[in-house]
C-alpha cells in the first residue's frame, strides 16, 4: 500500500494504472465520476489504451430534509428506499429534475456522444477519493442494472474502515491509501485543486482523439 502523501490526480493516476496493468488492451471501460475524478481516469485509460466515460449520479433528498437520501438516479437507471410517507409525485418529479441536469452535464462533458455501452465488458469506476462512499455504492447498483461483465473500483485514498465495505460491493477493489485517521480525501494531496468543467471537457476529448 502506498504511505506517502500524493503530489496530485496525476501521480494518483498513474500509481493506480500500475495497479490495474492487466487490464491494459483489453474489452474494459475506465468510467470516472466529474470532476475530480476525471484526471486520474485520464491517466489510468491513457496509460492502458482503454476508453473513457463519466459516470454521473445524484442522490434523491428527502422532501423535508435534502441531505438524507431516499434514492439516487442516474440517467439511466433508479434505486429507492421505501418511504411510505413520501408522495409518489414528489420521487417522479426529483427523478425527472435531477435526470434532465445530468443530460446537461454530460452533454458539456461529452459533447452529444452516446454513453458507453458496458453490457458484457469490465468496468473500472475511478474517483479522486472516497468520504463515506454513499453515492458511489448507490452507483454502483445502478451499474450492475447494466450488466456489466466485471466493476472495479479504483480509488487513491479510501478511509480504512469502509475497504471491506467496497471489497463486498465490487469484484475488486483497488486503492493507495487506506488511513485509519481520516479527516478528508484533499489531506493525502499536496496539490488538490478543484477540477472544472473546461479540464474534463479537454481531457474527454483528448482521450476521444487518441482512441
């Protein structure tokens, strides 16, 4: 396991490649979660000679408390939890709001280009970190509605007590860092500076020219 303070996405990308050598030249997919985790998505696939998409998710907010998820939506699939007080209108039209700004976004990102179809193939899912992984679990159910043939997860620093859970919720986990005394992803990066919108727009494209 890597002990060492990481420099940046790029150092982070390039460790995790040397992980997942394997895969390299092979019927798998690198999906990156925006923003942050699209740098290091672009290592791992340029390193590889795998192609790479995003993967977006968003969590459903309870009506009376938006930051306590009752679901979570991706554009093309949904998971709920069963809430028998909530109305059914409320859950259609959260699903369509958040659906209809995930269209957006991936349009930005991926200039109209269909998503990858990953039926049948492996799948790498890549973000900068993990915090409590909530989101990312919920993606990764959404993704096995899919079929996919195989989902790894790779990420830099994940908090030592959530491994095992991310080891039982994927076919393989793969990681750096795994700290017993977590206090945030950004505090294992010398540089961690926010990714914006024109940086994964670049660096999808460029993946796009070279595949």
């Amino acid at each position: 396991m890597y002990e060492e303070i990481l420099k940046d996405r790029k150092e982070a990308g390039m460790l995790l490649s040397q992980k997942l050598e394997k895969y390299q030249h092979t019927d798998t997919i690198i999906l990156a979660v925006p923003r942050g985790g699209v740098p290091i998505g672009y290592e791992i696939s340029k390193n590889l000679h795998l192609p790479l998409d995003i993967i977006l998710s968003k969590k459903i907010g309870h009506p009376f408390n938006k930051e306590f998820a009752i679901g979570a939506v991706s554009l093309d699939s949904t998971i709920i939890d069963e809430y028998p007080d909530i109305p059914k209108e409320y859950i259609e039209r959260e699903i369509k709001n958040l659906r209809e700004s995930m269209k957006d976004k991936y349009n930005l990102y991926r200039d109209y280009r269909k998503p990858e179809d990953i039926k049948g193939k492996t799948v790498i899912v890549v973000d900068d970190g993990i915090a409590t992984g909530n989101t990312l679990l919920a993606s990764l159910a959404m993704l096995r509605k899919r079929h996919p043939k195989k989902i790894i997860v790779a990420v830099p620093v994940v908090p030592f007590d959530t491994v095992k859970i991310f080891e039982q919720n994927t076919d393989e986990f793969v990681y750096l860092i795994a700290p017993k005394d977590f206090r945030g992803v950004g505090r294992f990066y010398e540089s961690f500076d926010q990714v914006s919108d024109e940086e994964v727009v670049r660096m999808l494209g460029v993946v796009n020219l070279i595949g």
